[in-house]
C-alpha cells in the first residue's frame, strides 16, 4: 500500500472516531436534558403512587442518619445517609408547586447531626405554614427523627414504632490506656488551656466535662423548645419529663401524647387529604425521586472512597448528635 492510500485511510478512520465521539456527546447531553437537566427543569422527578386527580400530594422521605449535604444509600438497614441539603431541595420543591396541596414526610432514621436536623426543621416549619405537612413514623424515628416530626402538622406511626430518644449525645473516645500499652505518646502545642478539650489521648478535666455538658444543656433546651411549639396537648413541664432520652413504643408515644394517631401511608394519604380539603378523585399521591441527569452519569469517579466508605455507613462526625445510640 503507497503511503497517500495509507494517508486517505487513516484519516478515514480518524474521521469516524471523531464523528463516533461526536454522537456519543451529544446522546449524553440528550440524556441529561431528558433526565431533567435543563436550566428550568424541577431537582427532583416525582414517582406516581397512586390517583389520577390534578392537584398531588408529594411523599418526602427521611431515611438514614441525618448528616448536612447530600443524601447516599438507599436505606436505614444499608447505612445511609439522609442529607439535609436533599431534603430541603424537596420541601422547598414542594412548597413552591402549587399543585402540591399536602405533603408526607416518611421517617425512617435514628437522627442524626444537631445542625443538619435543625437546618431540616426550620424548612419544614415554612412549608408545614402555607400546607399541610404530615409526619408518618416507619420502624424507627428517633431523637433527630422526631425532632423533625415535631414541626409537622399531624404526626402518626405504627403502635410498634421506636420513637422518642428526645435529648443530645456526644460521644468522646479515650484512647488513652491503649497508646501507653503500645508506647505512643503525643504532644500537643497549643494556645489556650481549652484548645484540646476532648483530646482521645487524655481524660476530661473537670472544667472540659462541664464546657462540653454546657453545650449538651443548651441543645437539649433547643430541641424541648422545638417539641413544646409542636405539641399543643402537652405543656413545657410535661415535654421535660418525657425528654429524658428514653425510646418509646408507638403505642406508648401516643399515650403520652408524642404522636397523634396510628397509620400508615395509606391512613397518612387519607389524613393529607382531609386537611388539604381534597376528594380521593381530586388528587394524585406522588413521591419525589432523584432526576438522573449527565452529572450521575460521571459522578462516581469524582468520589473519593474513604468518603463514599464513611457515606455507606452511616458515620457522623465528632459533634453533637440529636441521635439514638443505643
């Protein structure tokens, strides 16, 4: 073969490369754009349960440790994650749909960070004022769990639900016996004498435990604000009592007056309606679900694994946890 026909080739061949990398950008880009990418495009799709009727009622869930940013995982059981910037996105999302008339909000977490709940109940408060928000408890919604379930309108679970754990936890790990067993020992250079304050290689001073306990006391009265707002049938006195980190039943939460009535998510559909004055023909049950768009698509390779590893399980940092922690 003369070298022009091995030119004329080659660059045949280069051209189908091209043309070839070309298609598969934009069936990408088409992708993203069906996927919801669009500038104007909702974050979140909805998933149609059930109902024809126009007017929806949109299911949010909350499931996993509640972390800040992104959720991951795909269950309590799986180590996941329920991150508040998620669920923001949706409430907001749904607050701004006019054709949303109620939402549910599906608990189904032990709780999680302070911040990141708090961030999760102050957006539920502004959505549960202009319509109706209803909290259904799964098997378990705890601490953070409730804390949330606090600011809903309507709040029901299971007789057998676990809820409750109304306080704050930190938990500090002393590492101390096990560095001196193994020769390790770790000097520390610092500014001021409270500057390593929880320090794993030392136990609390005395003047550490109570700097620590002040920060617990002043969540604690933060999340008996929170639940005392929530709760018209129970007074601040009252709230106290039950708040001393105990789990209760749903059975024994009802009876002390933690949750309003026993349902499921066909019982919570049917109170949604109620108090969004719809009839069952009115409206269409829907459950908001990620919009896959191009970035899901290369996402993966942009996590890095000690991250994805942490997401997986579930593992929150150091800070204070409106949490069960059995």
């Amino acid at each position: 073969m003369n070298p022009r026909s091995k030119l004329v080739i080659g660059g045949a061949v280069a051209l189908w490369v091209l043309t070839m990398f070309a298609m598969g950008v934009a069936g990408l880009v088409a992708l993203a754009s069906f996927g919801g990418g669009g500038p104007d495009a909702p974050d979140w799709s909805e998933r149609k349960i059930q109902g024809d009727g126009t007017e929806k009622v949109a299911v949010i869930r909350v499931s996993g440790v509640i972390t800040g940013g992104e959720s991951s995982g795909g269950g309590l059981a799986s180590g996941s994650s329920a991150g508040s910037d998620d669920i923001i996105s949706q409430l907001r999302q749904a607050t701004d749909d006019d054709d949303v008339a109620a939402v549910i909000l599906r608990l189904e977490t032990p709780g999680g960070e302070v911040v990141a709940s708090d961030d999760i109940y102050k957006q539920i408060v502004r959505t549960a004022g202009e319509k109706p928000v209803i909290g259904l408890m799964g098997a378990m919604a705890t601490s953070g769990g409730y804390y949330l379930a606090a600011a809903t309108n309507t709040i029901l679970a299971n007789p057998a639900t676990i809820t409750g754990s109304i306080g704050v936890i930190m938990t500090l790990p002393n590492f101390e016996g096990t560095a001196e067993k193994l020769g390790v020992k770790q000097t520390t250079i610092k500014s001021g004498a409270m500057k390593d304050a929880g320090s794993p290689f030392k136990d609390l001073a005395p003047e550490e435990q109570a700097l620590f306990q002040k920060l617990i006391d002043e969540s604690y009265e933060q999340f008996v604000t929170a639940v005392d707002a929530g709760r018209d049938n129970l007074s601040a006195e009252q709230v106290r009592t039950l708040a001393d980190g105990r789990v209760y039943s749903g059975k024994q939460a009802k009876d002390n007056g933690l949750i309003d009535d026993f349902a499921d998510l066909r019982g919570a559909y049917r109170i949604a309606l109620r108090r969004a004055k719809l009839e069952p023909d009115e409206a269409t049950l829907v459950e908001y679900r990620a919009t896959a768009g191009l970035g899901d698509l290369f996402s993966p390779f942009g996590k890095s694994p000690v991250e994805e590893a942490k997401r997986e399980l579930g593992v929150v940092g150091f800070g204070l946890k409106y949490m069960y922690v059995p």
